[in-house]
C-alpha cells in the first residue's frame, strides 16, 4: 500500500502506511525493502540527505550486501530476511543518486563499483549498467553513458529500458531529434507490435512531428481496435496538425462506435477551442443524460460540469457557469464517498481535482468581487488538498487583498514552513510589510531572495513598486544592472523588460517605457500587465492631470505658447485603441473595460466621451465602488464641464478604504479632486489630500507640483522652491515646464546659483524652451557677484 501511494505522490499516505506496518510488527524497521520505500519517499520530498542516511542504514542489513537469506530478522535465528535479488540491486542503485544529488560523486562511484562487483553475471547487471549511465552523464560524459548503453543487445533484458534512456540522452544532451526517433524506430522494428508502435507515435509527437505519430497510432490502432486511449492519442495528434474537422469527425465516428466517454470530454474540448460553444453544449449534456452512473461515469461527469462551467465562461453565462461549478463539487463528494470504501488507493487524486473545482468556484467569485466566498471555498480546497502551496498562495493573496494581514502572514509563515512556493511567500511576506509601513523589513525579505535570485522578476516588479512609493527610486538602478548581469538573456526576457519599462515610466521616460513594455506584450505572463500599461502612457504621455484645469490656465502665466499636440494626442489615443483591440482578454476583466472607454474620453469629443461615461457608469451598477470606473467618470464629467457630478464621484474614491491594488486609480482621482479645490479656492482641502497622496507615493511628482503651486500663491517662494524640486527630482529632471517653476521660485527665494543651474539643466534638454533665459538665467547672473565673473549671458 505505501508503493501505491508512493507511485501516486501521495507521501503523507505513504508514510502512513509505513507507520501502520510499524505498528503491527515493529521488526518491520528490520527489513531492507522498508527503508528503501522510506528513502524514496524522502528522495520524492526532497531531503536527500536523510534519503542517503536511510539507505545507509539499509545496506547494513543482512541479506543486502550478502546474498543469503539466512540473516537475522530482528534478531531471531528462527526468522530469515525475504528479499529478491532487484529489491537488493535497487538499494545499490537508490543510495549511489542520492550521493549523486547531494554532489558525492566518489561515494556515488564507490557504491556503483560494489554493485556491479555483487550482481555481476546476474540477471540485474543490465539495470545496473544502465544506473551507471546515469552517473556518467551526471559527470558530463555524453558519449561515455551512450557507450554504456550501446553496450546493451537486444537479446538482454531491460533493452528497451537502455534505449529509451539513449533516446532521452540524444533529446536532452545532444538536441539531435533525428537519433532520438531513430531509437523508438529501431525498437518498433526489432519488437514490432503494440507496445513499440506507441512508443515510436509518442516521441513523434514529443518532437512536433504528429503527421508520423498518426501513421504509428494508427498502425497500433489495426492490432487493438477497441483502445480508447488509442484513439484518443490520434485526436490530439490531428488536433496538432491542424486538422481540426478531421480530429472532430473522427471523435463523432469513435464515439458512435461506443468509444469511451474520455473521447466525448476531448470533442467537447476541441469544439469549446473552435467557438462551436453549442455543439460542445450538446456533446457533454448527453454524456450527463446517463442515469445510475457507476463509479467511472460518475468521475467523468464531473469533468464535464466542470468544462462546460469553461464553456458558459466564454459566453458570459455567469449564472450557469457557477450552477455547474456547484454541480461539479457535489459530484466529486459523491465520487470521493465511494472511493473511501471501493478505491481507497484513488482518494489522494480524486481530492486533488476536488480542491481544482473548489479553486474554479473561488476563481468566479474573485471575478464577481465577492472576496468573503472566494476565501470560503480556497479554505474548502485546502481541506482536499492540504498544504497545497499554490492554493495557499492564491489564499494569502484573497487576505492581502481583504488587508487581513494577520491571515496573509499565518498563510505565508505556512508556505515558508512547509517549503513550498518559498519565492512567493517571501514577495508577499515583504509586500505586506510595506503595507504595514514597516519598509526595513519589507526590503529585508527583497533583498534575501534578490541576493541569491537577482533575476526573480516578480519580487523585482514589487520591489521597484515599494521603492517608488517610498521616495527611493534611484534604488531600482543596481537592482536592474544586477538583474541584467545574472543572465546573458536578460535584455530579452519578458520579466526584466517588464521591470525595466515600470522603472522608466515611474521615472518619466515614456518613450523608454513603451519600448520595453513593447517587448514584453506577448508574453504569456507579462503581456497583460505590459499592453495595459502602455495604454496607460498613450492616454497620459506627460503625466498630466487629464480633466484638470490649473497648469492649462497657467500655461498663459509663464509666458509659454500652448504646445500644439492635437495630432500627437490623435495618433496616442489610435495605438491605445489598437493595442486593446489586439488583445483577447478574459471576459471579466473590468481594467480592460475601464480603458476602452478611458479611450472614448480621452478624444474629448463631446458624442464619444457620453459613450465612454454611460458605459462607466453602468461599470459602477455591479454593486460596489469600482475605483478605476469612478475616476473615469469623473474625468468624463469634468471634460463635459459638469464639475458637480464630477466632484461627487470623487468624493466616493475619497471615503473608500485605499488599496495596492487601485493605488495608481486612487491617486489619479485625488489629484483630480486637488485640482477642483484650487479652482474654487479651497486651498486647506486641496493640502489635506495632497499630504495623503504622499504618504502612499512619496514619488508623487505631481502632488510636489500642486503643493509648490500652492505655496507659490501665497507667496512662501522658499517653500514653494523646496516642493518644485522634489517634483522636479521625481520626473527625473526631465520637465521642462517643471524645471522653469522650479527656478523662477529659487529666483524669488534668492537662491540664484540654484536657479542658474537648473536652467542649464532646462536648456541643456530644451535649447528653445520659451523665456527661460531672459526672464530667470539673465536675471539670475546679474543678482550673482563673483569678481572677475562677467554678467553678461554667454
């Protein structure tokens, strides 16, 4: 019972029923083949040294080194150690890997020599030679292990063994694809028939050559007709050719032909993949039409629930998608009620795909903002899977998200514990502690996993994001070169152009951004987060507050012309619309909503921002403050000049509870409210929420800019200076219009040498900028008195 739970990665069982063994017999511990089961368990955990230790142990028993069976059991001369020869040869060869995994390469050698010495002549020295094959390659001696394994002959045993496992060396070691099959076609010819036709249609397919692999599946097909699992091998390989049509007359034909009803979840797969959402309807609705379904019927119905739950997703049929989801799990309860008596050696996989359903169910309610019942059921799918780390995972994050995070850091203390998904719990364990504003420990956590993983791109994500809100971004500079260096593929992996492109964009380089984002918009991970992003800066290149009405009425009072952008703004909101329009997003996912319509506002023509508002608006009727939803309708309000609307759906953004999550959404609203206040005049208010701006983005460059302009007003040039160099330090002194504020109030405040400087900066990036020399540089030289210097302009 231990090998089978063993075989099927069950290892709490399978230590169980060691332990249950144990307790029957105690001189069970005596015995070899209980130590070998231990140490493989131990090996499928990962501790390999306590595998090494135990296998140790067991070559110390009677009967292992010594051929006789005569040995004691448990010191009882009456009683002898029953052991095989192959369970004495796979001691040998378990405790040379492990010495293998742990780096003892002499031991490993040491131990294979014994064996080959031992069983040399016996019907085992094939297996051992091909175990040594394994330690020479680990050593890096190709050709050495693929002379070892040559030396095997057709007419020894485990030959097929030898050449499967030179097929695996010339795939994985040599790339050569070509010897790879001629292995497989070497055994189907020297061993034609069922067996070697499937082996030789497998390793067609696993080198993308499935036009091969349907002539062997096919061949094997002729000698055993009724093999679902046959037949279900050739669909996929017609699937992978593109056949499609073909692939879906061939399921129909097998299953009119009483083919399995595994055949049935394939065809419904394929159609659901082709939009044939009703043919794949039908097809999984009659195979749940079965009444008193056996236990088998019974655990493929549940696979179908669970598909068409997938099928009804796809068209946006909510209510049904969860009916079957319900469904489903009722189904598998069912299942696992039997197994528990029937099979109990099937229970661990059925409670795995048990907690995948739950998973699913979670999943829906995530989607329908209903956090309280997605965390229900992630706690129900660990009570089917305990110590799963990635449901864990997605359950510390429902938490984080929540901001319970004394749930989030029990359930990352587990992750770490239990040794599972360590990277993860690790960028959560510091995210939460920024949340905590404790920013010391939160680095702490960054910097032990980015020491040894400097190219973790998710940690370094999160880092430059907590770097960013705590005013340090310079930071992100070393973490990036470090990030780059660690791999020679860094400049065109996703992860790190995805990182390098937040860096420049929280920095002000926009077109920078766009280019590295641009490189990563493909991509399976990063692509989402990369395309949504440059949308983003297309709809906001120069980081201004859109909707806002101050800096417009300013432009006029620092004697600049208003820049002519309409075409630029044209062609920025086209690639915004095309980007999301290249995009197949899920069909819940209301940040791709929210920027479509961000798109129809941001033309500012009157027909298309009413368009983009309405459908913000009917974002906001599905029964909870969406941020990103109220922020755009705000904006929409204000370009129609309703500011009263707008100010109300501000006022919402203010009193909800802020979020990591809508943080970007957050701070946009509050400086659009900001730019309101000053309009009216209502500077105190404007201040109170510039300060909490700040105090979750120390990095805010405009909130400096508001906060200077304020200051300015009142005509505290001094401190009006210090907030416009803060803000001219966090655009990365690449504004112009910034740096000119800046320089004009060092001017007033007296701080001329200051202003010189930044002026030099100004026209260094902007020769022609408007007024700057005559009106701040001239005049600040004149005011400098260095004998010896002359005044004049140079």
């Amino acid at each position: 019972m231990a090998q089978i739970h063993l075989h099927t990665n069950n290892f709490k069982l399978a230590n169980q029923s060691l332990e249950v063994g144990l307790s029957y017999n105690f001189e069970v511990r005596e015995h070899p083949v209980y130590h070998l089961i231990k140490a493989r368990i131990l090996k499928k955990q990962g501790d390999i040294e306590g595998a090494a230790k135990t296998l140790q142990h067991a070559m110390s028993l009677p009967g292992v080194k010594n051929p006789e069976k005569s040995g004691p059991f448990g010191g009882s001369k009456k009683k002898t150690v029953d052991i095989t020869t192959n369970e004495r040869v796979s001691v040998f060869i378990e405790l040379a890997d492990a010495h293998r995994q742990l780096g003892q390469t002499h031991e490993a050698t040491k131990v294979m020599q014994d064996a080959m010495n031992d069983f040399h002549g016996s019907g085992e020295e094939v297996r051992i030679a091909i175990a040594n094959a394994d330690l020479i390659l680990a050593r890096g001696d190709v050709e050495g292990a693929l002379a070892t394994l040559r030396g095997i002959g057709p007419e020894q045993s485990y030959y097929v063994k030898a050449r499967e496992k030179m097929a695996e060396i010339y795939l994985h070691h040599r790339k050569d694809r070509r010897l790879y099959a001629s292995c497989y076609r070497e055994l189907a010819e020297k061993y034609p028939g069922l067996q070697t036709s499937l082996l030789l249609g497998d390793a067609y397919m696993s080198i993308d050559e499935p036009e091969k692999a349907i002539a062997e599946y096919e061949s094997a097909m002729k000698r055993n007709p009724q093999d679902h699992a046959l037949a279900s091998k050739i669909g996929q390989a017609l699937v992978k050719t593109h056949q499609f049509n073909k692939a879906i007359s061939y399921y129909e034909a097998s299953l009119k032909q009483g083919g399995k009803q595994v055949l049935r979840y394939d065809l419904a797969e394929l159609l659901m993949r082709m939009k044939q959402f009703e043919k794949a309807e039908k097809v999984l609705k009659q195979g749940l039409s079965v009444e008193n379904p056996d236990s088998d019927t019974l655990v493929e119905a549940a696979r179908y629930m669970l598909l068409l739950s997938r099928i009804y997703h796809q068209q946006e049929r909510y209510e049904e998608k969860l009916q079957y989801l319900m469904k489903a799990k009722e189904t598998q309860d069912r299942i696992l009620m039997r197994a528990n008596v029937d099979q109990p050696e099937s229970v661990h996989l059925l409670r795995q795909y048990a907690a995948e359903i739950c998973g699913e169910i979670a999943q829906y309610y995530i989607q329908q903002r209903n956090h309280a019942q997605a965390i229900n059921f992630y706690r129900d799918a660990l009570s089917y899977s305990e110590g799963n780390g990635k449901i864990i995972l997605e359950l510390a994050k429902l938490y984080m998200k929540t901001e319970d995070f004394e749930s989030c850091e029990h359930q990352c203390m587990t992750m770490l514990r239990t040794d599972k998904e360590t990277d993860s719990a690790n960028v959560m364990l510091a995210d939460l502690m920024f949340r905590k504003n404790d920013f010391d420990q939160a680095m702490s956590y960054f910097e032990r996993l980015l020491s040894h993983r400097p190219d973790h791109y998710a940690g370094l994500e999160k880092v430059i994001e907590i770097l960013r809100r705590a005013g340090r971004l310079e930071e992100c500079v070393k973490l990036l070169d470090m990030a780059e260096k660690s791999s020679g593929r860094a400049v065109i992996d996703a992860g790190f152009n995805y990182c390098k492109g937040l860096y420049e964009w929280y920095v002000g380089n926009s077109n920078k951004a766009l280019k590295h984002f641009n490189k990563a918009r493909k991509d399976a991970d990063y692509g989402y987060k990369a395309t949504y992003n440059m949308v983003e800066i297309c709809l906001n290149p120069d980081n201004e507050t859109i909707g806002g009405e101050v800096f417009d009425a300013e432009v006029d009072e620092v004697g600049r012309e208003r820049r002519e952008k309409a075409d630029g703004e044209l062609i920025a909101l086209s690639t915004a619309d095309k980007l999301l329009k290249e995009m197949k997003p899920k069909p819940i996912d209301l940040r791709y909503r929210i920027l479509c319509n961000m798109v129809l506002v941001a033309s500012k023509n009157k027909v298309r921002t009413e368009e983009g508002l309405a459908n913000l608006l009917e974002i906001l009727k599905l029964g909870e403050d969406v941020i990103g939803a109220l922020y755009g309708s705000a904006v929409a309000y204000m370009i129609l000049k309703q500011v009263p609307k707008a100010r109300n759906q501000l006022k919402r953004v203010i009193k909800a509870g802020w979020s990591m999550e809508d943080a970007d959404d957050f701070e946009k609203s509050w400086l659009l409210m900001v730019d309101i206040y000053i309009q009216s005049g209502k500077y105190d208010h404007a201040t109170e929420i510039l300060k909490k701006c700040l105090h979750y983005n120390k990095s805010c460059c405009k909130a400096y800019e508001y906060l200077g302009y304020l200051m300015e007003k009142e005509q505290s040039y001094k401190d009006a200076a210090q907030n416009y160099e803060l803000a001219w330090r966090y655009a990365n002194r690449s504004n112009p219009s910034l740096g000119y504020k800046l320089a004009f109030n060092q001017l007033k405040a007296k701080r001329y040498v200051d202003a010189i400087d930044v002026c030099h900066q100004v026209l260094q990036l902007h020769p022609t900028y408007p007024k700057i020399k005559k009106e701040i540089l001239d005049k600040a030289r004149s005011m400098v008195r260095v004998p010896g210097t002359s005044s004049k302009s140079g």
